[in-house]
C-alpha cells in the first residue's frame, strides 16, 4: 500500500509541474506581449491579390497590426472591403490613408499606412459604418497600370492617326514635297551669289534706314515748321482772297452803275447810226443809179390831186 501511494503522489506532481510549465510558457509568450487593438474599415478599388488574413498592417514602415477580414463589399463588389486590427494608441487620424503595398514584384503585400498632415484628429466612426473607415488610395502597381494603359492607348490612336495621315494619296503629296524641296534648294544652291548679292544690298538697305531713322527727327523739326509757314501762308492768301473778293464786289457795283447809266445813250446813239447807214446806203444807191444826183438832186415828188 505504500509503495502503490508513492506512485500516485509522483504522478500527481509530475501532472502539476508539467501544467505549470506550459502555463509558464502561455503566459511567457502571449502574456507578456498581449496587445490591445482597435478595428478599422479600408475600402480598396483594387485588386487585392497577393494579401492574406493577418498580413501585417505598416504605418510609415512600422508594424502597427493586422488584417483582420478580407471581403468584397455587398454594396459594391467592384470594391475589397478590409477590416484592420491595430494597436491602441495609433495616430489614425483624419489625415491618414491607407495604401496596399508590395514588396519587390513576388514579396509580401501588406497594407501601408501614412498621414498627409501633423493634424492629430482622431478619426470617428461614420454614420451607417460599424468602425472607422480610413480612405485609400491606388497602390503603385495599380497607378502604373493605368498609367500603361493610358500610354497603349495614346499609342494606338497615335498609331492610327499615323496611319491615316501616311496613306498612299499623303505619301505621293510627301514625295512631290521632298521633291520640291530638293529642286528649291538646288536652285538656292545655283543662285547663291545672287542670293548674298542681294543679302549685301539688304544690309546696305537697313543701314540707310538706320541712318533715315536718325535724321528722322530732324526731318520731323523742319517739316513741322514747314507746316507752319504753310499756314501762315495760307492765312495770308486766304486774307487776300477776302480782299479781292470785296474788290470784284465792289468793281461789279460799279460796272452795274456805269450800265445803268449810259446803256440807254448808247442804245439811242446806235439806233441813230442805223439810220444814218440806211440813209447812206440809200444814198449810194440813188448815186449808183444816176450820178446826176450830186448835181440835180433828187427829182420832187409828183403833185398830188389839185395841187
């Protein structure tokens, strides 16, 4: 009976020491390190490919926590919603957003976090929201594709453009154009004294200008007091004409006065001369008729009845 007691107490104790051996080595390595962590809502508009549950969640390259969940969102599955455990005491605020970031083309991918200001609000959940939401933006991978697809695109229509512009009817234009450039400047070629020649005359040109220029003002000076003896000229000649214009009007009143008064002589002195020229061609007449006129005179008239 003691030796069968013995073993049980032995047993007993072994069972006791090896619980508090691996309470030892519980409490050892997660008792001491146990963390206290706050929850968080990342809704991504990419792929996710390459990220895990528990993937490590960086803030600025330091291990803040990890991916808790990865789940397409129910109200938009063109969206990943993520929900991220990190430590209490993280500054996520307001600034803060959330990147998916790989390392190296096949290494971890893992979701980065950064602040874009030292502003330290903390950042609150949203109505219609169970936590915090941190807004994301488009990981490296996912801007340089876009950027690629973007540069195939300007690509193509390049291509196409091209395409259009160098048909065969733009190619034979592109061909009669060389064409023509090459006789023009095989003409250049054969003209060049004539082309310097000319080249000469042109600076000779604008040196005389230069010198036109400079003279310019002067020829300004004397041509605006040109202009002023013009003027006064013109004065002079347009006071002239004034007198002479009261000249003539006073010559026409007098012109009118001598006709009003011997027109009417002359007019009476004319009638006269009529009639003495009727009477000495009547003269002449008689006298070419009978000579004898001179000396007879003329014959009496007939005596009328009774006398």
């Amino acid at each position: 009976m003691e030796s069968k007691t013995n073993y049980t107490i032995v047993g007993l104790v072994v069972l006791i020491l090896t619980a508090g051996l691996i309470s030892a080595m519980l409490w050892l390595s997660v008792g001491l390190n146990q963390k206290t962590y706050s929850t968080y809502t990342v809704y991504l508009h990419e792929s996710v490919a390459g990220l895990t549950q528990e993937s490590p969640v960086k803030y600025n390259g330091v291990q803040v926590g990890l991916v808790k969940k990865i789940s397409l969102d129910k109200n938009d599955p063109r969206q990943v919603e993520l929900q991220l455990d990190i430590e209490v005491g993280t500054p996520v605020t307001t600034s803060t957003s959330a990147t998916l970031i790989s390392q190296g083309i096949t290494g971890v991918t893992y979701v980065g976090l950064a602040a874009g200001s030292s502003n330290l609000t903390p950042l609150m959940i949203i109505p219609g929201e169970s936590y915090p939401v941190i807004p994301s933006k488009p990981s490296l991978l996912n801007q340089l594709d876009s950027i690629l697809k973007e540069v195939s695109e300007n690509v193509n229509k390049v291509s196409n453009q091209t395409h259009h512009i160098f048909n065969e009817e733009n190619a034979l234009y592109i061909k009669n154009s060389l064409a023509n450039m090459e006789r023009l400047t095989s003409t250049f070629a054969e003209n060049s004294p004539s082309i310097n020649a000319t080249l000469k005359n042109a600076d000779i040109f604008t040196a005389n200008m230069a010198k036109v220029s400079r003279d310019f003002p002067q020829i300004l000076k004397e041509l605006k007091i040109g202009v002023s003896t013009f003027n006064i000229l013109a004065q002079d000649m347009s006071a002239a004409g004034k007198s002479v214009s009261q000249t003539m009007v006073t010559g026409k009143n007098t012109l009118d006065q001598i006709s009003q008064q011997t027109l009417p002589s002359a007019v009476m002195l004319l009638h006269r001369l009529n009639a003495i020229s009727a009477n000495l061609e009547k003269v002449s007449n008689d006298m070419r008729v009978n000579p004898s006129v001179l000396i007879r005179g003329t014959k009496p008239p007939k005596p009328g009845p009774g006398e």
